[in-house]
C-alpha cells in the first residue's frame, strides 16, 4: 500500500495513493524536538529494545509513563537513559494526558512499549508534522507480520474502523493504532477524558471534532515477542470501543447521534401501535396503557429527531465559527 492519508478540516479523503500535504514547504524536525512518550504496564520483556532502537534512529528524549507495573519495568526502562514517570491514576489514557503535562518539546511520537511497532519508522511518523500536518496516524496493517493480530482482533479492528467512517465522517484507516505523532499544541485542544484503551478512539474522534490537519501513514506492525502478555482484551474492550464511538457523536455528530435514538423511539412505538390496532380488529380486545406508551415513544422519537437536526446546525456554525477565528490568528502570527 503506498501512503495513505487523510486531511481533515477539508473535503478530501483518500483511500490511497500519493500522501496530501497540508503545505508546499517543509521545515525539517530535529530529533531533539522531539518526545518519545512511551506508556507502559508490565513491559520488562521488551521496553529495553523499544528504548535502544530509538535511540539508533537518533531519537534520545525518550520518556516511559508507567501504570505501577508488578515487574521490572522501570527498572530497566531507567538503565537505558529513559525518564521514567509513574502515573497517579489508573489506564493508558490518563496516562499520557498527565505525562504531556511535563513535556517541554513541540512534538510527541506516542507507541506501546510491547515491541510491536519499529523506531525505524519514527522519521516517517515525523516527516508530515513538517508540513503542517498536526497528527500522524500509522497504518498497521499497511505492513502487518501474518501472525501480528488474531483473526477476531483483525475483524473488530476493521469493523471499529468503517464504524468510525460511518458515525465521523473521516477515514482515518486505523484508528485504534498506537502509533502516534502530534504536536503538542494540537493534543492542548483537545478535550481527552479516555482513560483506557478508548484513548486512540477519543484522539481520532477529538482530531475530526476540532478539524487537527490529520493524516495517516503506512507502518511495520509486528506480532507481540512470547515473552510479553498483551493488556487488552478483545471482547470486553472491542465493546467499550464502540460504545465510546457512539457516545461520542453526541457532540461530534449529534444528528446521528439524537437521529439514531428518535428513528428508535419512534420504530418501537409504531411496532407497538401495530400490535394494538391488530389486537383490536381480531379480537376487539383493547390496549389503552400499550396505547399511550406507543404515542410517548413516537412523540419522543420525533422531538429527538428535531433535536438531533437543530443540534447538528448550531454544531456546523461552531464549527466555521471557530475556523474563522483560527485563520484569523494564524493571520495575525504570519504578519
């Protein structure tokens, strides 16, 4: 696959092919400009190759957030010149909200420290924040190892992904990767509540919501080494996932959201007034509390509805609102 991207904020998406860039020119990053932030649980297996293989591209500000592993972790992660922070709540999320509190660098390069995702790919992830793009997604399974994911993780990982396209609008081709670059502004504008796995799926949501020029580019994916347990659990966090997709086009898209919630109400009273009427041509048998519980549904099903279209409006207008206030500012930082 060649590079994929997206570019938000505009009405270009694209499945594949040549990488749009969000400016002509390109003001290289250094290394030293640059964050690795590393959140890990329980990674003594493997964060030591994570480490020195970034430190082989060059990359030496390399910061590991730990969730109060049981093993060596930070122990190790220490001995190969990494600073080590041990988060005070709980979750991936909450994690990198707080250690992006103590970065002092314009830019971030975010990955799990399992092993599975190459520092040789960090300058790539790198190369479209200088050209304005503020967040790099990396494509796993442009180059994805044959035994790298399960067969149920591959199908909820694709299923999650077309639901993000559908409910957002945007795709972002992999939007649960963990493999991450931002810059730090970009990430101060966003409002990140995740504090589990539905990090990547709430950045993804927040970066269409708030229009980040938003891009996605092919990376290596490797199958996790037998040595390191994965934190994830399929089933339980695949559900939290969508879950989370759904409640937060509320505020992202809240004519599907409410639309969603009154074409239900307003099916489920029409089911039920079915029901009624058919009770009563066979059997004359009348339902007058089945009867008014179908009229609230279907009443409460067109007020949603309304409410989803009239929220959907003033959403769009906050929308061009604050764009113009950004093009203003940038504006007035050029002169």
């Amino acid at each position: 696959m060649e590079d994929d991207a997206v570019h938000t904020g505009s009405s270009v998406l694209s499945d594949g092919g040549e990488t749009i860039a969000a400016t002509e020119e390109a003001s290289e990053i250094s290394p030293d400009e640059v964050c690795v932030l590393i959140p890990t649980l329980n990674e003594a297996a493997t964060i030591a190759d994570v480490i020195e293989g970034f430190y082989e591209q060059g990359y030496t500000n390399v910061v590991v957030v730990d969730g109060d592993s049981t093993d060596d972790t930070r122990e190790i992660a220490r001995e190969h010149g990494a600073e080590v922070l041990v988060q005070s709540g709980d979750g991936k999320g909450q994690a990198v909200r707080e250690a992006l509190e103590y970065v002092t660098v314009p830019y971030v390069l975010m990955l799990d420290g399992d092993g599975t995702y190459d520092p040789a790919d960090a300058d790539r992830m790198i190369e479209p924040l200088s050209r304005g793009y503020e967040h790099v997604i990396g494509n796993r399974f442009a180059d994805m190892d044959d035994d790298a994911m399960r067969a149920l993780n591959g199908f909820g990982n694709r299923m999650i992904n077309r639901t993000f396209g559908f409910v957002h609008g945007a795709n972002y081709e992999d939007i649960l990767s963990g493999y991450r670059a931002f810059t730090v502004d970009s990430f101060r504008r966003l409002s990140l509540d995740s504090d589990g796995f539905t990090i990547e799926t709430e950045l993804a949501v927040e970066c269409v919501k708030h229009g980040v020029e938003t891009t996605v580019v092919p990376i290596s994916y490797s199958a996790r080494p037998d040595e390191s347990e994965t934190n994830l659990h399929p089933v339980k966090d695949g559900g939290t996932i969508m879950l989370a997709l759904y409640s937060l086009a509320k505020t992202n898209n809240p004519l599907f959201y409410f639309g969603s919630l009154g074409i239900g109400g307003i099916l489920s009273g029409a089911l039920i007034a079915t029901y009624v009427l058919w009770e009563w041509v066979q059997y004359h048998q009348s339902h007058e509390v089945m009867a008014l519980a179908s009229a609230a549904a279907i009443l409460l099903g067109v007020q949603l509805l309304m409410f989803g279209v009239l929220s959907d409006m003033l959403v769009t207008l906050h929308r061009e609102q604050r764009r113009r206030l950004e093009r203003i500012a940038r504006n007035e930082r050029d002169e």
